[in-house]
C-alpha cells in the first residue's frame, strides 16, 4: 500500500485543504506529515482537515494531528477540524483535544476529490 494512498491535499480559496486516508498505518506517519506540511505557506497557513473518512481517533490520527497543529503555530497559522463524526468528536473529547483543536461544526464542508 503506498503511504499516502487516500491523502488528498489541495490548496482553494486561500485554505490548504486535506482529506486524511481511512487507515493510516503507524509506519506512514513521517511520510504523510511530510506532504502535509510541503503544502504549509510557511507565513500563516489556514489548514482544513477533513475527517470525513475517519471513524475512530487511533493514536496515530492523534500523532498526525498534534504534529501537523505545531507545524501550523509554528507558521502562525490555523487550523481546523471539520466533518468530524459524533463518534470522533466524543473520543476527541475523552483525551481533551478539543479544548486544543479547533473543531467546526459546519457538516456541509467537504474537500472535492
């Protein structure tokens, strides 16, 4: 399986926007972090990540998420979750990131693929 297979990442309306893969094995992490962050204007990027295909938060969604969240403080950017399910959105909120991700309830945004 190639790492990145299911990743898009597309740059529209001033917004980098990113489709994480269903399943996203531990060992693709650096790999797909690295075509994220290609992607990051390094002057204030607003990243959207579409969670649209994620059905539990595994600690390797969580690792891809924490890193991609530095990356973008680090460029004084933002970045936000959206399409996030109810089931994600609790598990999320059992390890308390929510309090430090951004999380939009606009169910009606999706990346075109």
């Amino acid at each position: 399986m190639e790492p990145t297979n299911g990743l898009f990442i597309e740059k529209k309306s001033g917004y980098v926007c990113i489709s994480l893969p269903r399943q996203i094995r531990h060992e693709h992490t650096l790999h797909i972090q690295g075509r994220i962050e290609a992607c990051i204007d390094r002057t204030g990027s607003r990243i959207i990540v579409d969670m649209s295909s994620i059905t539990d938060i595994y600690s390797v969604i969580v690792t891809i998420l924490m890193r991609l969240r530095e990356c973008v403080a680090d460029c004084n950017g933002e970045l936000f979750l959206v399409n996030v399910s109810q089931r994600c959105l609790q598990q999320l909120k059992l390890i308390h990131l929510d309090k430090v991700l951004t999380i939009l309830k606009n169910k009606n945004f999706f990346v075109e693929k």
